[in-house]
C-alpha cells in the first residue's frame, strides 16, 4: 500500500492546475487577438496589391502617352507641314491673305 501524501502535494496539484488553465486561457485570447489582427493585415495587403496594380496600369498609359507627344514635339520642331496643320486645327492661325469660311449648323 502506497503511503499517504501529505497535504502540500494536494495544494500543488491545485495550484498547478490553476495555471495550467490561466496559461491557457491566455493562450487563447492571444491567438483570438493575432488572428483578428492578422485578418485585418490580409484584408489592407490586397487593397494595397490593387492600388498597387491600378498604379502600375495608369504608369503605363502615362508612359504611351509621353512617348507620343514626344513624337508631336518631334515632328513640331522638324516637320513644317505638321506644324501648319497644327497651328491651323488645334490654334485657329491663318496665312496671311487667306479668307476663312465657317459654315454654323
């Protein structure tokens, strides 16, 4: 027959279970609390990734757009009847002597 145990070995097993469930119960609430918060970080990554991607589309239409007005700017400086043409169209300029007609619907 095995002996008896004295009283402090009840008293540590109480205690110990205590803890056990506290360190638990904190355990708990930590991973609640990570996993909200890593929730919230998930859902700002893929905003962010979106921006990211609308950024980069508008980049690229930007950067078409420069390259052909840098062509207009090319063929302003280098090509006469470009220029005329636009003087004529996008400025409304006339040669001197000329008489414009403009027909109103």
């Amino acid at each position: 027959m095995a002996p008896p145990r004295p009283q402090g070995w009840r008293i540590f097993r109480e205690l110990t279970a205590r803890l056990v469930w506290r360190v638990l119960a904190v355990a708990l609430l930590v991973a609640v609390a990570q996993y909200v918060v890593l929730s919230d970080a998930r859902k700002q990554r893929g905003q962010l990734a979106e921006r990211v991607e609308d950024m980069r589309r508008q980049n690229l239409d930007l950067m078409a757009r420069n390259a052909q007005l840098k062509l207009q700017i090319q063929a302003i400086q280098h090509d006469d009847r470009y220029l005329e043409q636009v003087a004529r169209h996008e400025l409304g300029l006339v040669k001197e002597g000329e008489v414009v007609y403009r027909f109103v619907n």
